[in-house]
C-alpha cells in the first residue's frame, strides 16, 4: 500500500478537495503506480497523437472524452493488500428479483429471435464513510491481476476498478485484444468447470471481435481459449493480436470493438437496443473503457469490476451474459460472485 507516502496523500486529497480531473493506475503486473493531472482535450491534441487519458461511457450515442495530461508523477507500492477468503456483497432481494426476470425475459426473445447474446447488468448500493484516500489506496494495492484505477472529472464523478478485461494494446503497429467471457469461482473450478454454455458465450465473443476487425488489419491471429485468474476468480479467455493497417489508430481499433460482445451481446446492434429498451439503468462509465493512449504504445480497458462514488454512496456495478442456454438463478448467482472483488476492498 502507499498509505505511508504523504506526498502522494496530499495531492490525492488536493485534487479530491478541489476538484481537479485526475488518473491514478496501476497496469497489470506492475507495481508502480502513475499519478495524472488531467484537463479536459480541446481536440487539437488528439490529431497530434500526443499523450493522452481517454474514457468513453458504454453508450454508442457518446463519443470518447479525451484529457490531455498537465503533470505525471510515479511512486511504487509499498505493500499490496491480500486477499483472504471469498467475500461477496449482500443484495437486496429486490435487486436479485428484478435482475432474474429481465433474465427470463432476455431468454425468452433469444429463442424466438435472432439474437444470440446479451449481457444485463445490476447496481449495488453500499454506505461508505471512510475516507475516499483509503479507498483508493485499498484499489490500487489489492493483490488482484489487472488494470487498477481511479479517475475522477468534473463530468463523470469519481470511478474507481480492478478490471481484468483488455479492450486493446498496442506497440507500433502491433495490436492485441482479448474476448473474455464466463466466471467461477477459481478454487470451484474442479468440480464445477466451465459449461457448454460460458463456452459457446466465448465464442460468440471471439466471433465478433474477428468479424469487427477484418477490415482495419493486415493480419490477425486468434489463440487457443484458456482458463485465466482474476482475484479469486476464473474467466475464458481468448488472446486476439496482428497488425493494425497503417491508416488506423489504436483508437480506431477502440471505437470499432466498442462495445465488445463481452458487455453488449451479439448480433451488437440487436444486443444494444434490447439492453436500451429493458434495461432501465444508467450504466454511464461502467462497460465503457478507459486508459492511456501514447504515440508509440497504448493501453485500454473495458470499464468492468468497477464502482463510483457519491456523496458517501458506493455503487458497484456487476452483469452477466445472457445466452438461449442461461439459467436464470445461476445468472443471479454469477453476478454475487463478480461483486467479491470489490467486496474484498470495501471490507478490509
């Protein structure tokens, strides 16, 4: 943790206080930790290709938000937070009956239409009255693979996550992504492995994200699904590279993905006006993405295990994907275990 780094402390709680657009991350596998100064893009600098923060909300009616960074500074990770027994948070019955039967409801108009996938989603409301230096202390050093944040702006509010999910990352012209679907809990996996049905949700996945790039790269190449660790999770992954055409950006390649079959469905078009007509919550940041964008090298995340902050409310956001082969209760029960991530972090 970074508890004992007053400098750090300070300009958290500077910023914080007065209101001042900021990025602190922490990439996979890397202990340091980057502190950013944003300001809001005027759009002159993205042509440029210079440094820049982006975030985009899921909604495909909004554009990416670009921030150019005023200042950087980096500190390392004193100590991580470990992680102990499973820890899941408590959901109201009510949330957990309204999430089931706009599950129902989503398998019912698979099997009589021509949509194969759609991902709902639900928001957990959580009292937090510690300090929001301590909470972002506690994201940033959980023991946990992937990419940790908190970013706050005037627009969005202060959002704060773990998510395991690479939307693209590249270096030159060299691009990698990933299709990432299904959950266990990883110490279950043995006697409770992945079913035909997370299987064929991967595959639909993967199917997009080649369809979606064919046009925007020289060559492509797909792996072989594996079981990866995410906490004291399990997800199926697909590692998707190649290399970009010399005409497109790696934001390019971000707006084509976006959003992925991972947090919308497929066929997309069919998966994104059923969520918008059945759906009824504001997902804002949440299933969007956000990350770095450099000239020679970027890195981007799908906005998943994620949470923001209001006024000493937490909400946490968890969903789940929706196939012909779904079970409304074990859908219920997938999205209590994606909360014990965070969990994790509000109850240590």
């Amino acid at each position: 943790m970074f508890s004992e780094n007053h400098l750090l402390i300070s300009k958290i709680n500077r910023f914080v206080t007065e209101g001042i657009d900021f990025a602190i991350y922490r990439s996979p596998e890397s202990d340091t930790v980057h502190l950013l100064e944003l300001r809001l893009s005027d759009g002159e600098a993205i042509s440029l290709n210079q440094d820049l923060w982006v975030v985009r909300p899921f909604s495909i009616e909004e554009s990416p938000v670009y921030y150019d960074i005023i200042s950087e500074e980096s500190f390392e990770i004193i100590s991580k937070l470990k992680q102990d027994k499973l820890k899941v948070l408590s959901i109201p019955s009510d949330v957990i009956e309204r999430y089931r039967s706009k599950v129902e409801n989503a398998i019912f108009q698979i099997n009589k239409e021509t949509l194969n996938k759609v991902v709902l989603h639900t928001q957990i409301e959580v009292t937090y009255s510690s300090t929001l230096q301590a909470l972002i202390d506690k994201v940033l050093s959980y023991e946990a693979e992937g990419f940790h944040y908190a970013f706050y702006s005037s627009d969005f509010g202060l959002w704060m996550g773990i998510t395991p999910e690479v939307l693209v990352s590249s270096n030159e012209r060299f691009f990698e992504t990933m299709a990432l679907a299904g959950t266990r809990r990883f110490e279950d996996l043995s006697a409770n492995p992945f079913r035909e049905k997370e299987r064929a949700e991967q595959r639909w996945v993967t199917k997009e994200i080649v369809e979606l790039l064919d046009k925007s790269v020289n060559t492509i190449n797909v792996g072989e699904v594996e079981t990866i660790k995410a906490g004291r999770l399990a997800h199926l992954r697909t590692i998707i590279n190649g290399e970009i055409k010399p005409s497109i950006s790696t934001a390019d390649i971000a707006n084509i993905l976006h959003p992925t079959a991972a947090v919308c469905g497929y066929p997309k078009n069919l998966a994104y006006q059923f969520i918008q007509e059945n759906e009824s919550l504001e997902r804002s940041l949440y299933s969007g993405y956000l990350g770095r964008i450099k000239k020679q090298s970027s890195s981007l995340y799908v906005n998943l295990r994620c949470m923001s902050y209001k006024e000493g409310v937490i909400r946490v956001y968890v969903g789940a994907g929706i196939t012909a082969d779904s079970d409304p209760q074990l859908e219920s029960e997938e999205i209590l275990i994606k909360t014990s991530t965070l969990a994790s972090i509000l109850m240590a």
